[in-house]
C-alpha cells in the first residue's frame, strides 16, 4: 500500500515522504495512529504542505545538530514521578515526560517524537535515552528519575 508519511517513523522516513508498506501495517498501525494518511493523486497536493512544515521544524544542519546535541548533553536532568515503595513507579516515564523536563532543566526544545527510550522507564535511578536530532546525529541524554 502507497501511503503519504505526516509524521517521522524510525526505519521507514520522515513527514511527507511516500513510502510503500504492507496493508496491514498501515491499516491497522500507521493510519489509525494518524502517522500516515493513504496515497491518493490528490493527497500529492498535501505532500508539499507536509514538507514545508518538516522544514520549519526541521534542524537544518549538521553543526546545528552537534551545537543543540552539546547542549543536550551538558543538562542535567531530574525527573520526579511517584513510585512504590520498592523503587518502582505507578506507571512509566514517556517521551512526554523527558521532553518537557529536558526544557524545565534549561535545555533546548525538543519534539517528544524524537526521543527514544529503548525500554520503558519504569524504575528510580539514573537512566539513558536517545533524541534523534538529524539523521546523522543522535545525542545521549542521562535522565535521573527521582521519587516525588
């Protein structure tokens, strides 16, 4: 199935990119998750929509991504969520959660979708995530999760 990419999907492309996929990825993950809409000759018109607004978002360069990586590295993030009394927390940590307290930290913006975990953080302790900044660089980001 042809379908037309509005957001980014690790190993498959980037907002406004048209790929080709099986049906039932698409059916039953990437379109009910409103990470792709299906193909159509009109859809081709929303394309360059699409692709204007990854520009805007986007991090253009290459030292670009190393100067906010740098910066990323250098923050120390704390995040405070409730937990049991074993260590473990009533929930997990989500992309959403790093995102915002990588900006409450004094850290650069960065879009939750771009951050990767690995596996879910659902434990107290130092931790480590990925945030994708550009294709070629990627910044690691020690998060300490602290009882609240």
């Amino acid at each position: 199935m042809k379908i037309i990419l509005t957001h980014e999907v690790s190993g498959l492309g980037a907002a406004g990119d048209v790929v080709d996929v099986k049906d039932g990825y698409a059916r039953n993950y990437l379109i009910p998750r409103k990470f792709a809409i299906r193909w159509t000759k009109g859809g081709e018109k929303d394309v360059e929509q699409i692709r204007r607004a990854r520009k805007i978002h986007e991090i253009q360069t290459i030292e670009q991504a190393n100067q906010i990586k740098g910066q990323l590295e250098a923050v120390k993030v704390r995040l405070a969520v409730r937990s049991g009394d074993a260590g473990r927390l009533f929930g997990s940590v989500t992309p959403a959660d790093v995102a915002s307290a990588i900006k409450a930290a004094g850290g650069p913006e960065v879009d939750k979708r771009r951050i990767e975990l690995g596996a879910p953080i659902k434990t107290l302790g130092a931790h480590e995530t990925s945030v994708r900044l550009h294709p070629e660089v990627a910044a690691k980001v020690n998060i300490e999760v602290i009882a609240a």
